[in-house]
C-alpha cells in the first residue's frame, strides 16, 4: 500500500515538473531593451529565455527578423550580440548599487537598468558561421551558413570565460 502512495507521489511530482516546464517554455520571450553599443555590437535584454540550449538558440534563430525590423539589428553583419536575462525586471537606477546593473543610456526614465545576468553571446564569423556561447552551464554552438548546429568542444568551454565575460562587460561598462 505504501508503495502505491509514493509511486502516486512521484508521478504527481513528475506532473508537477512537466507542467512548470511546458508553461516556462511556452511564454513569448519579450525584448525589454536593446543597446546599439557600437558597431555591430549589441546588447539585448529580455525578460526570460528558454531552458534549454537548443530553445535559446531557436529563441534567436527565430526571432531574427524581428530584431532587425523592430531593433535595427543588421543580422548580415554583425560582430556580436548579448543577451542578458531581467532575472528581476527593470530596476530604477536610484535603487541600488549601478555596478550591479546595465543600464541603457538611451531611456528617458529612471527604470532602465537590469540585472547583468548574461545568457547568450551570438559572434558572427567573417565566414558567415555563427557562434552561440550558452552560459550559465551551457555550451558553445556553432552554426553554419546552411544553418546547421553543431556543438563545439564542451570541455574546453571554461577555459577563457574569464577573458570573454571580462570583454564582454568591459564593452558594456565603457561604451
């Protein structure tokens, strides 16, 4: 009887999981801000990415036309793009340390700042091929000119982080 009950338990818990997930997943992604910071480098803040890599990379792939159209973005020539998470929403920047923050010069309101909580950099290759660095765990995609992805050497991912998230925030600290 009592392993009815947990098997019960741990299906509802599954249930639960796959629900959560399927909702998350579902939500419209929505561009908060974005920052021409300068040529060919941009800075995209959104509210939520998807979980996963594959769907942070489609998120993209998909919504191309619509940063350009809407944004500006040149997807043809590009030199980088970063996406950063909004983990809290828009901040006023009065309320905390700016240092915490990325803020975007070019909103007339004091809310215009969000959490420096980087997600994706999308690199453009002088052949056309496209570098996806997932992070927060994830993995560097490379994405040829017929669009396909293939993922690139996961183990050796963590050996220049530092070096590019130091030029990545050096980029958004200076400009």
């Amino acid at each position: 009887m009592s392993v009815t009950i947990h098997f019960r338990k741990l299906l509802a818990t599954l249930f639960i999981i796959v629900a959560l997930y399927n909702a998350w997943t579902l939500q419209n992604v929505n561009v908060l801000f974005v920052d021409h910071v300068w040529a060919g480098d941009y800075v995209i803040a959104v509210d939520h990415l998807p979980l996963t890599d594959r769907d942070k990379i489609n998120w993209f792939n998909d919504n191309k036309k619509m940063l350009q159209n809407r944004y500006a973005i040149s997807m043809e020539d590009f030199n980088e793009i970063t996406i950063i998470e909004a983990v809290d929403g828009i901040k006023n920047i009065n309320s905390r340390w700016i240092d915490d923050y990325y803020c975007f010069n070019h909103i007339d309101s004091d809310y215009r700042c969000v959490d420096k909580s980087l997600q994706v950099n999308v690199t453009r290759a002088q052949d056309d091929t496209v570098t996806f660095y997932i992070h927060s765990f994830g993995g560097i995609y490379v994405q040829s000119t017929d669009g396909s992805v293939q993922k690139s050497n996961y183990e050796r991912y963590f050996d220049d982080v530092d070096d590019r998230l130091g030029t990545s925030l050096d980029r958004w600290l200076f400009h």
